[in-house]
C-alpha cells in the first residue's frame, strides 16, 4: 500500500500573523516625515505547530521563535510575505516578493523583535495588500513545498498565494509543518494608520487525532530491562475507499466533491483552497492510505465494573491533514497485538464519518477531529465510539512584538 495525497494548488488568502515596526523617532506631522515612516510587521495572535498549545501566549511566541532557528542555531525561518501597491494612478507593483520576516538576533531580549530587510516605507497616496504565510518557504522546488504568487500585478486586493506540494498526511512528531496565512488590505490613513500590518495567523490545515481503550481482559503491561511487553498495542492503521453496500445506498463520490487524490510518484501533493471554499475538483482515491505503521502504541484498559471518571483513552496519534471530504471512509486497525502473542490481529473495518453535511463533510481548515476507538478483547470487536469535531486551540497573544 502507498501513502496516496493530493494535488494542490492552494489558493490561499487567509489568517496568517505577521509582525510589525513602529518608528523610534517621531519628528512632526508633516507629509515628508509620513512618507519615511517604515513599514513594521507585527504579530498580535498566534497559533503554531500543532505541538506547540500552551495557554500563555508569552510562551508560545517564545516557540515561535525558537522553531525559526536550526539545530546549529543558524536564524533560518521566519514567515513570508508578498505585499502589493497602488499609488495614485500609476501601475500596481509588488513591493514585497517572499520577504522572509525573522527574530532579530542583535536583540537581548527573549522575545526578540521581528524584521526584514530591506525595510520598505509607507506611501500615504498608496493602497495595500500583504498577503503572510508561515512557515517561510522558499519557491520552485520540485519534490518538497514551495510559495508561488503573482509577479504582473493587476489589483491589490486581490491577489493570491499558491502554496504547492503540501502532503495530504503528515503524523505530527516535531518534523511536520502547520501551514498559517493570512491577509491584510487597506491604507496608511485608515487600516494602517499606527504604520503597523497586523497579521492573525490562522491554520491552513486539519488535524485528525485517534484515540483508543480496551475493555473486557485485561492485559497487564510488563516490563524488562526498558523493554515493555504485553498489554494491548496498536501498529497500523489503514483509511481505505468506501464501498456501497447496494445499489440503493450512495456511493462516497458525488459528482464535483473533492476527497483525496491521486498522488504523483514522489507522493507530494497539491491542495486547492480559496478562502473557506472547496475545490470543486473530481477525484478518485488510487490505493489505501496508511495512517499508521509499526507503532507500538499502547493502549488504555478500562475496568467497566468500577467508576472512574478521571479514565481518559490513549493518544494513537495526531495529524495534519489537508481538508478533504471525508464521508464513511473505512477505518481499519490492520495491525494490534493483545498480550504476550506473536501474531498480529486485524480488526473489523468499520465506516467513520467526520465533518458536517453543511459542507458535506469536507473537514475544515482549524478545526480538530477526534476519533475514540473502543476494542473488547473478549468479543475480538473494534467499535468507534465517538467522533469530536472542535475549535484547534488558538490563543491571543498579550504583546506586541515589532521589527525595527
């Protein structure tokens, strides 16, 4: 089986956070001072990777930042951004194209300021759009993801970002990349008058957690020298395409829906998106997907005779998805183990549901789905007992952060 994503173009023109300058000096009032006020890039709200969720948005601003630097400390990420202007009746131009906005290093401070050279000024006669991204991303890369957006520019407010070859899976474990966007339009006097774009990160992607318990025999988990044995463990799991039980049910594909599809032989894929809209592209699913292989995962015993309301399932794992249709797609536990045995299992496959029929279940982008898996070890069953849909955890940040 292969890993099958999708093929994107994502026209993205949504939430993404960006940060600003302010001018140190003022001098007066006049026009001539207003025309060298510098353009500042500043984040008021952020929302990161997937694993980055602390409450305190001092802190996760301090990932944030830190997530810009590599493992040899080299000042590598930041966001992007690409900023149209309108002045007067000259042409529109592209006056930012991918400038990588980044934590500057020459400051002391642990919340270290935003910027980006070269510095570009605010033109009271103009109008403007930017439109941010994070992470920064470089452009025209074959096998990995890349930023594509208009040179000739005909209107600034408008425009568009591409953001290709974003894998249709990616298992959340510190490598995957929570794409956020965002877009601001307006002018120096009226949306940008503080000489501030204030950008509001929101994510691009879906994220699908799995859960699961046991009950019935318990299997106690032993272990030896580090080494753990028994108990009931989780390795694989496999998404496959949903088949009509007759004539007279409907089929997974409608006519114009958008599910997964086919991958490219590198297995990178393109995802389109305008807005909160939904591509209207139709697609065929080629193979299975596996969502899951040789995990190991343990799972929780759940004692039904006794109460425990403080028993919470075990985490299987956590992903970023691309927003698809998902309508009775076929779940299987291809892969568990129960106790000390040998030999793998394979549960009953059963059809699981996410989103809602408004949007005719198409998973949405921010927006969290959970699946709680129950097995009985003395029935041998697999069941899914609940399905969450919520809100991917997003916080305001209490600070302003500016690039000078």
């Amino acid at each position: 089986m292969k890993i099958f994503c999708k093929t994107l173009g994502i026209a993205a023109v949504m939430g993404v956070q960006l940060m600003m300058l302010h001018s140190c000096c003022k001098h007066n009032n006049s026009d001539d001072d207003m025309r060298v006020l510098p353009i500042v890039m500043n984040t008021v709200q952020a929302g990161t990777k997937a694993i980055i969720d602390n409450p305190d948005g001092e802190e996760r601003l301090k990932q944030m930042i830190k997530a810009c630097y590599d493992d040899q400390r080299n000042n590598v990420g930041g966001f992007g951004v690409y900023g149209y202007k309108k002045a007067g009746t000259l042409a529109p131009q592209l006056l930012f194209n991918n400038t990588r906005v980044f934590p500057d290093d020459e400051s002391s401070a642990e919340l270290k300021p935003w910027i980006y050279r070269p510095i570009r000024y605010w033109d009271r006669t103009a109008s403007y759009q930017f439109i941010a991204y994070w992470p920064h991303l470089p452009g025209n890369q074959v096998d990995a993801p890349y930023v594509e957006a208009p040179h000739t520019v005909t209107t600034v407010d408008k425009e568009y970002l591409l953001i290709h070859n974003i894998p249709n899976w990616q298992y959340v474990d510190g490598t995957e990349m929570d794409l956020m966007t965002d877009v601001e339009v307006g002018r120096f006097e009226t949306e940008f008058y503080t000489g501030k774009v204030n950008f509001r990160f929101r994510h691009l992607l879906s994220q699908l957690i799995i859960k699961a318990y046991y009950v019935g025999t318990e299997y106690p988990v032993t272990e030896t020298a580090g080494v753990k044995s028994g108990g009931v463990r989780i390795n694989g799991i496999t998404l496959s395409e949903y088949e009509p039980a007759d004539a007279t049910e409907t089929a997974l594909l409608k006519e114009g829906q958008t599910k997964f599809q086919v991958m490219d032989y590198i297995g990178i894929v393109n995802f389109t998106q305008t807005l909160q809209s939904v591509s209207n592209t139709t697609v065929t699913m080629d193979d299975d997907a596996v969502l899951l292989k040789n995990a190991n995962a343990y799972i929780n015993f759940k004692d039904e005779m006794q109460e425990n309301p403080n028993f919470e399932p075990e985490t299987v794992g956590t992903w970023l998805m691309v927003p698809h249709r998902w309508y009775k797609l076929n779940l299987t536990v291809n892969d568990f183990k129960v106790g000390t045995e040998a030999n793998s299992r394979v549960s009953k496959t059963v059809p699981v549901q996410l989103g809602q029929q408004v949007y005719d279940y198409v998973t949405q982008p921010g927006r969290t789905y959970v699946i709680t898996l129950l097995f009985n070890t003395l029935e041998g069953g697999l069941q899914v007992e609940s399905v969450v849909e919520q809100t991917w955890t997003e916080h305001n940040v209490p600070r302003e952060l500016y690039n000078l």
